[in-house]
C-alpha cells in the first residue's frame, strides 16, 4: 500500500514542477482559451511566466518559498522513515505550502500589498493579478501532498483515494461555496459605510416586514419568512407526490405511453422559469384562454386569482415536479421484489405490502425529493417574479434589496441568513424521519422475483393523479410552442417564421455561410458552457455522495448540510456572492465563462449529491467489502462495482446540470458579460423590451436543443441492470358493470 501511495505521490511532485516551472503562474486575457504563453515561453514574457520565473526574473520573488514546498516531500519516500514520520512531513508541507499560497494571495493583489506594513518590504511596484494554470496546478498538488500524508498517518483507513477524495471536495467547497456566501453575509454585520454595526443586524432580523402575522386577523401581508415557508412545504408535498406518482405509474404499471409520459415530465425544466409564468399567464390571467373560456360558458366574472400564493405554487410545481421524478423513479426501481413476494407469502394482499413494504423502502428517495422541492422553491425567483403580485417572498426581497431604488446589500444579506435557516431546520427534520433505520434492497445476490403492480385502486389514483397534471403541462407547451410561429402572441395569431429568421439567420457571404441571427453567440456560449459543466457538476456530486454514505470521518453532518448551502441561496445572492468572492485577486474569474461554468457546478451539485444518497441508500455494503476483499482499491470498486449502479443517479445529475445550466437565470444575470452573454439573459432582455416572439421562438429552439440532449444522456447513461426478469405487468382492466 506504501508504494502504490508513494507512486501516486511522485505523480502529484511532476504535477505541481511542471505547474511551477512551465504553466503561466497568472490569469491571461482569454482565460482557458488563452494559448499565447506557448510562443511566448514561461521565462521571457511577464504575464506569462511560470511561477519559478516569476520570481527569479521579474521581482516576484514571494512566489520562490513554494519551490521548496514542491521538493521538500521528496524527503518522505520510503527509505526515509516510517509511515507515521513520513506523512506528518507530507501533512506539514502540505499545509505550509497551500497556507503561504493564501497568505501571499492575500496580501498582494492588483494594488499592490493589502496591509500598510508590508508595503515597505516589497520591491517598487510590486502586485500581482489573479492565480491562472500554473498557480491552480501548484495548489492542486499541494493538497494531495497533504492527504496523502494524512492516508500514511492513518486517516481515511490509510487509503488515499479516500483521503484525497474527502480532501478535494472540501477544499472545493470551502472555496466556491464557503468563501463567496461568507463574502456576501459579511455585510449582514456591516453598516452601508462598511463599519461593524451588530445592532443595525438585530434590528434588520426583527422587521416586521420578515416576521409580521397581521394576515393572521386582518387583511395585511403576511411577513416574507412565513409567505416563503408555506409555499415552500407546499411546494415540497405537491411536488414529492405528483413525482411519486409518475414513477409508480412509469415503473409499477402497464401503461402504453411510459416513454413519452417519462419525457413530459421534463419538459418543465427545460425552459426558463419565467416562460412557465408567463404561459400560466396567458391560459388562466385574467384575459387567458382559459378564463375567457370558463367566462363566456358559465358567465364567471374574470379574476386575478393566478397572481399569489395559487400561481406561484402552480407554477413552482410545474417546474419542480420532474426534479422529484428524478430522485424518485431509481428509488422505485431499486426495492426489491423478493421483498414483496416474502410479504405476500405470509398473506399480506398487495396494498398491504405498498403500504408496509415497498413504501417505506421508499423513505430515502421521498425525503430527498421533498428536501429538493423545498429548497427549490425557496430559492425560486423566476416564477414569483412574474405571478407573486402581493405574496412577496424571501427570493425576490433579496433581489430587489440587491438591484432595486433600496440597494441595500445588508437586508439582503439578513434575509438570506433567513432563508438558511429554514434550509437548516428542512434538512434536520428529513434527517429525523429517516432516523437510523437501513433501506437497502439491491444486495448483489441474484433475484429472481418480479417486482409487484400496483393494486387496481393506486393505479388509478396514480393515472387520476399524473395524467391530467401531464395533459396541463402538453397544454402549456403547446401554447409556448404556438407564440414562437405567431406574429403578435395573444392579438395576431397569423403563421410567421420571422422571429426565428431574426434570432438564427444564416446567409451567404464572401467567404462563406455567416451566421447572422441576433441570438447565436448567446446560444452557443450556453451550449458550450452547459455540456462543459454537466461533467464536473455530476463526478462531484456522486463523488459526495459516495462519502456521505460509504464513509466515515469528521463532522459529515455539517459537510452534508455545507454541500447544500449553495443550492439553498438564492441564485441573484450567489451571483453577487461570486462578484464580490472573485472579482479581485487572488481569484480572479469576473468577466470569464469560467466563472459560469463554477457558478453552475456548485449551484446545481446538490441534486446529484441527493440523487446518489437516494440510489446508495439501496445498495449492499456488502457489494463494496466483496470487491474491497479481492484486493481491488476503493477507486476500482467506485468505478467497476457501484458506478454502474448509480445509473438512475447518474443520469438526473447529468441532466438536470445541463437543462439547469441552459435555463438558469437568477445566478448569472449578474455573472454574464459582452463576450459571455447566456441564452436565458438574452430571452428576458427580449421580453423586457417587449419583443415576445423572439423570445418565445428561442425558448422553442432551447426544448428542441435540451430534449436531444436528454435523448443522447439516456443512451450514453445507459440503464441498470439488476438481474431481474422483465416485469409483465399487464394494462389496468376494467371492472365488469
């Protein structure tokens, strides 16, 4: 075990010289795309240089303590010692290395130094821009210098995968989740002056405006914190059910449509948000289809009773729904039919066996699902936006405290503080329900059994339940659908390709086919972006997973609840939070798609880390210690034995990051630039200058895009494979008269 660490050790040293020695040690202009320090060589020019040059050639010479920390490990190779001396050097350079890459990170920005002291001690001119390649090479190898001390000293069971698998996650939440809210939050304490005021802090958390319970006994507003907390609970029910069902219905069931009713549900999360509202708008508003409908055959004055609490829990359980299939349609795939058929021997009928067998195996998969929902809806901005009218909620207080005539970054601030802590007291009551009872079902024996069908009475709740949520939702896309080929979307319903000839024209010009539609740079900049971050956003995210549930080690619990923080904020506070985190040196990503592609990672992880926690639950340690028994490492069984069955998993990470990271709008509305301008900003510059139909005919262009997309993820994803027979579960009879 020693050498296979030594090895791997080595392999992180060459990493890091070259990252010193080779790698530009600074941001360039083009970020990743920048290729320029290849002719310009890492010693001649200043902004290109490696770190080594930097300070030997060009007056940097606080970057040269890192060598040593880059050559010093050698002194822990085998010969040198026991293991236990061995890591306790390799956990002190580690350390010494990556706390002097902050420190110096720090204290020397674009200015200059940071600290008034310090700036006597430097060479005339000194400052430095953000850390590029070779300084996040550096830092990389330095903390699995680090880990793999700890591995040798015994942590994480002595085995380095796990070790240095525990030690990049939390290095990377620390610094894209941890560090960008702490930045923004700082100013929940802090006057407009930037003075430390803790007593205009207690005064903010005490607004009426967040708490108030006039609506109790007169018609005021209820406070923003109740208004959120009862949609959000709604929300989370009427979400975690309707997925319940479709999943049932999909998987227990013999309907005849289950591909297309599979792909329906995520139709939803595959539009911007506010495309949803304004649908919703368009049918039931006070002049919709569907109100002047019901008005002329019934005479029922039209309302406005889609604006509120109705509409935007409507439309938030439009949205959310296919998010708790996701979670939930690999949970009812894995229970076990041996299982049910055990119920059932001991003459339990079939709705006996759902209620007392296969639902509570279900447990994990309904709590997360439900956390999912809650938390969506919190930290929804979109569909409020639209339909809110005089429920206001914490999203869009944030973001009016933020951009709107208050400007007030310290309210804003209060109310995301809030909003934490109801995510907190959501995520302690999941995790009380669960308790500490097992759930597992796929053992890795061979099962013979078929899984069980419903009884006829909750196949047809299920069918009266999700078939005419999924005829709602068919209706609202074919509006959508129809306002993109449109002239005017709701006067002029005349045939008119114009709005998409507008958006992705493509003519011929001198030197060949330009394209000249207004909307391409911003649809390809999403394309490009989405694909790039799906990867990481579901390796991540499974990756957590995979500790939270198989490991064992130091405050897990806060670590869970810290890998959903990013997904709890608001997505207008975690763009300022990024602003504000990474608009200076040492990091400095402002401006660059890469700051989108981060931004989309941590945002959308979560749902691949509740996913997996979901799937993971069902699984057989046993699976894991028969691998770990043939000799095969901790990496080898994540990859050959638990991998390919996380599929269900897999693919609703996948998914959802791309679809998400295509129709996000609250986060990178403040993250976009000229040069990196996202799909859904454009849409909503185009819907606030008035312009519908090109707006609408981009949205059709986006389902198209995400729903081949979907299509590809499925076939590349795969299905999982359990060793059980096909299930033949016949079409629902009628009942004889």
């Amino acid at each position: 075990m020693h050498s296979g660490i030594d090895r791997t050790l080595l392999g992180w040293l060459v990493v890091g010289w070259i990252g010193f020695t080779v790698l530009p040690w600074y941001a360039l202009d083009d970020g990743l795309f920048d290729h320029s320090w290849i002719l310009a060589g890492p010693i001649v020019d200043r902004d290109t240089a490696s770190g080594l040059f930097q300070g030997l050639l060009h007056r940097r010479p606080w970057l040269l303590p890192l060598f040593a920390a880059l050559v010093l490990p050698l002194a822990a190779l085998p010969t040198r010692g026991e293991p236990q001396r061995r890591g306790l050097i390799l956990i002190a350079v580690g350390l010494a290395g990556l706390g002097w890459l902050l420190v110096q990170g720090f204290a020397i920005d674009h200015r200059g130094a940071t600290v008034s002291w310090l700036a006597s001690r430097l060479p005339p001119g000194a400052r430095q821009p953000g850390i590029g390649a070779g300084g996040a090479t550096v830092a990389t190898s330095l903390l699995f210098v680090f880990t793999h001390g700890a591995a040798l000293r015994g942590a994480a069971k002595g085995d380095s995968f796990v070790a240095g698998a525990i030690g990049l996650v939390v290095a990377l939440t620390l610094l894209f989740v941890f560090f960008p809210v702490a930045t923004v939050l700082s100013s929940a304490v802090r006057d407009n002056a930037g003075a430390f005021a803790p007593g205009l802090f207690l005064a903010k958390v005490a607004d009426g405006r967040i708490w108030g319970l006039d609506c109790l006994w007169s018609d005021y507003r209820c406070g923003v914190a109740w208004n959120s907390l009862f949609l959000a609970v709604l929300v989370g029910v009427t979400t975690t059910a309707l997925g319940l069902a479709f999943a049932l219905l999909v998987v227990r069931t013999g309907f005849r449509h289950k591909r297309l009713l599979r792909q329906l549900t995520l139709l939803p999360i595959i539009t911007p948000p506010f495309v949803i509202g304004l649908a919703i708008i368009l049918l039931f508003g006070r002049n919709g289809t569907v109100t002047q409908l019901v008005a002329g055959l019934f005479g029922v004055e039209p309302g406005r009773w889609i604006y509120g609490l109705s509409g935007i829990w409507l439309a938030q359980t439009l949205a959310f729904t296919p998010i708790a299939f996701l979670v939930l349609i690999g949970v009812v795939e894995g229970v076990s039919p041996s299982l049910e058929e055990a119920a059932q021997t001991l003459r339990a009928d079939a709705a006996r066996t759902f209620a007392t067998i296969s639902l509570p195996l279900m447990r994990p998969g309904l709590a997360n699902a439900f956390l999912l929902g809650f938390i969506e809806s919190l930290a929804d901005f979109g569909n409020p936006l639209v339909l809110s009218g005089n429920f206001d909620v914490l999203s869009t207080e944030i973001f009016f405290a933020m951009v709107g005539a208050q400007h007030d970054a310290g309210r804003a601030a209060v109310l995301a503080i809030v909003l934490l802590g109801f995510t907190l007291a959501a995520f302690w009551a999941q995790q009380s329900w669960l308790g500490r009872a097992g759930y597992t079902s796929v053992t890795g024996k061979g099962e013979s059994g078929l899984p069980m069908p419903l009884t006829p009475a909750i196949e047809r709740l299920c069918r009266a339940v999700a078939l005419p949520w999924a005829l709602l939702t068919l209706a609202l896309y074919g509006l959508i659908m129809v306002g993109g080929f449109v002239k005017f979307w709701g006067r002029d319903y005349s045939f008119t390709l114009e709005h998409l000839w507008r958006a992705f024209a493509v003519v011929p010009g001198d030197h060949g086919l330009v394209w000249s539609g207004a909307a391409w740079n911003s649809f390809t900049t999403t394309l490009l972006i989405a694909a790039v971050s799906a990867l990481p956003t579901a390796a991540i995210g499974l990756l957590t997973a995979w500790l939270l549930v198989r490991q064992r080690f130091a405050f897990q619990r806060a670590f869970e609840f810290a890998t959903m923080l990013s997904f709890a904020i608001p997505g207008t506070v975690i763009g300022i939070a990024y602003i504000l985190a990474f608009n200076v040196p040492p990091i400095e990503m402002t401006g660059t798609g890469l700051i989108l592609i981060v931004a989309f990672v941590f945002r959308n992880m979560p749902v691949g880390v509740r996913a997996g926690i979901a799937t993971m639950a069902q699984l057989d340690r046993s699976l894991d210690e028969a691998s770990l028994t043939l000799r095969a490492s901790n990496a080898a069984t994540v990859r050959r034995i638990l991998l390919p069955l996380l599929r269900p998993a897999l693919l609703a990470a996948l998914v959802y990051s791309f679809v998400r990271a295509m129709t996000a709008i609250s986060a990178v509305v403040f993250l976009v630039s000229a040069r990196y301008e996202m799909a859904t900003t454009y849409i909503l510059g185009r819907v606030e200058n008035g312009d519908y139909g090109l707006a609408v005919a981009y949205c059709c262009v986006l389902i198209v895009v995400m729903l081949f997309a979907i299509l590809l993820f499925q076939w590349l994803v795969g299905t999982r494979r359990l060793g059980r027979r096909p299930v033949p579960i016949p079409a629902l009879a009628e009942t004889p008269a």
